[in-house]
C-alpha cells in the first residue's frame, strides 16, 4: 500500500514539473514575441554601417553617371592628342573621372538629406535611410576631393585653375536646385570642365576648340539631364524643388529636341575644325539615330520611359568616341601604309 501511494506521488510530482516547465517556456515564448513586435524607432536606430553602404553611396552600383561623365572627357583627350593619349596621362583622367563622380553623388545625397526621405525612388538612399550619418558622408567627400587633388598635382598650372572651377560647381550644384530651375546647366558646366582640363594636360593650352567641345558637352548634358528630371518631375513638384523639365513644362520634348540638335551640330563644328574625316561622322549619326530613339521613347512622358532614354545616352557617348577614336585610327593607318 505504502509503495503505490509513493508512485502516485510520484507521478503527480512529474506532472506538475512538466505543467512548470510548459508554463515556462510559454511566458519565454511571450516575452521573446513582444520584443520582436516591439515598433522601432528610426531616430534611434540605425541599420550598421557596412563597406557597401558607402560604395552605393558614391553610385559605384549605378556606373551610368561614371559613363556620362567619361566619355567627353575622352572625346577630348583623343582630339587634343589627335589620337590615343599617353597611357600615364588617360589613366591620370580615368581615376580622377571615378573619384570627382563619387565625390559629387555623396555631397548630393548630403545636401538631400532631408528630402531623399520623403521620395519613393531615394528614400533607401544611404544617408536617407540612416545607414551612413552625415557627417561620415561628409568627410568621405573630404578625402575624395584630397585624392583629386593630388591627381590635378600631376597635371600642368593651366589644369589646375580649371579643377578648381570644376570643384566648385560640383559642390554647388545640388544646392541649385533649391534656387533656380537651371540646375541642369550647372551640371553641364561641372562635367564639361573635363574638357578644357584635356586640352590643358594634353597641349597646355586652350584653343578655341576645346571651348566649342566644352559647349557642346554642357548642351547634351542639359538635355539628358532634362529627360532624367522628367522622370521625377511629379515627385520634384511634390516637395517644391526645380528643374528644368519644370521649366519648360509641356515644351519638354520641344527643348529636348532643340538642345540634341544642337549638340550634334556643335560636335560636328568640332570635327570640322579637327578635320576628321567619315568615322567620325559616321559615328555622329548613329549619336543622330539614337537621339532620334530617346525622343521616341520620351513622346508620352512616362517616368520609365524617360528614366530609359537617359540611361540610352551612355550610347550616344559612346558612338560619338567611337567615330573619333576610328577616325584617327584609321588615319595612322594611312600614314603608316
């Protein structure tokens, strides 16, 4: 008798361990699940800071703006040097296109702040989203415009007024937008700075081809520039900054077009006064056609399509290089025959 009633204490002991033990692990369970659901607060939380926050910061996963930026600067590069330019010299241009770039997309996303968090298509953007403070972003620029400085060292005294000039308006020019509705041509005098840079690194000088090249280049970058501003026309009116797709409003394709026109007739000045021969302008009118296929593609304004027929003038660039870079090619090839 004695020995059942100790088993069935036993037992009885053993359920309500297990009752404890379930009790347990419920309240852990209930516990864990409230600090998962708890809501968090993005003033006081941040994601961490990794490698690759920076490198999208400074666009090196979107390289369209290293292309737009590039290809002027070798058009003049190949013109000034009437043909390939020394190797130390182009690789000099190369690294400083990537840094000057870079630099450029972070003071522009440091200068946006505070309105890259209210627009859909910027709102994960680095700095908008908390993955990188401010002031780190700041002093990234810093040590960017320091390693551009000691490329422009390299360089003959006329380039280094011209970087100084290219320094500032790459600084400035994120800010415009805020002032006045050609922040466009700011960008294009900031990119076109490349050019004279070219011509005084390659002849230490600046004739007067070099200004119509540099012309040339603000130009078509004011109309790519404008077909990527169309795309966020809807959203820039929203938060009340300006643009020139703003400006010209229903005429958009109109100035589009005028100022395409106008690119490829000063780029075909410039070869004219090169003395380039059909390459080139062979090169120049698939540029034609394809700015005849960005007009198409922005005829309805739809942002997709005008966001594409941005990304198409990498092309553009890149037919133009192509005829110049033939051309003399082929030219040497004469001469050496």
């Amino acid at each position: 008798m004695a020995r059942a009633l100790d088993r069935l204490f036993a037992r009885l002991r053993s359920r309500s361990d297990i009752a404890q033990l379930r009790d347990g692990a419920r309240s852990r369970a209930a516990a864990l699940h409230r600090v998962a659901v708890r809501p968090r607060d993005p003033a006081t939380e941040r994601p961490p800071t990794t490698l690759g926050a920076y490198l999208r910061l400074m666009r090196f996963d979107r390289p369209i703006g290293f292309f737009l930026l590039g290809w002027p600067t070798l058009w003049a590069l190949w013109i000034a040097a009437e043909g390939p330019p020394p190797l130390w010299l182009l690789l000099v241009f190369i690294a400083g296109i990537i840094v000057t770039r870079a630099a450029g997309c972070v003071i522009n996303d440091y200068a946006d702040r505070d309105i890259d968090p209210h627009v859909a298509r910027t709102a994960s953007r680095p700095i908008a989203s908390g993955q990188i403070k401010p002031e780190n972003a700041l002093a990234l620029f810093g040590v960017l415009m320091l390693i551009a400085l000691i490329l422009v060292l390299t360089l003959p005294a006329l380039a280094w007024l011209l970087a100084v000039a290219g320094a500032l308006l790459a600084a400035t020019y994120p800010f415009m937008k805020r002032f006045h509705h050609l922040p466009q041509v700011h960008l294009g005098a900031a990119f076109g700075v490349a050019v004279p840079m070219a011509y005084a690194a390659v002849q230490d000088s600046l004739p007067p081809i070099a200004w119509l090249l540099f012309t040339a280049t603000l130009v078509w970058t004011v109309a790519y520039d404008t077909m990527y501003a169309m795309a966020d026309r809807e959203e820039d009116l929203r938060i009340g900054v300006k643009s020139t797709a703003i400006l010209f409003g229903e005429a958009d394709r109109v100035a589009v077009g005028v100022l395409q026109i106008t690119t490829l007739g000063a780029l075909a000045l410039v070869g004219q006064n090169a003395q380039l021969g059909p390459w080139f302008y062979a090169g120049l009118g698939v540029a034609a056609l394809l700015a005849g296929f960005q007009q198409w593609l922005i005829r309805g304004r739809d942002p997709a399509a005008c966001f594409r027929a941005f990304l198409n003038n990498n092309w553009f660039g890149l037919a133009v290089f192509a005829g110049i870079a033939l051309d003399f090619a082929m030219s040497a090839t004469r001469v050496a025959v």
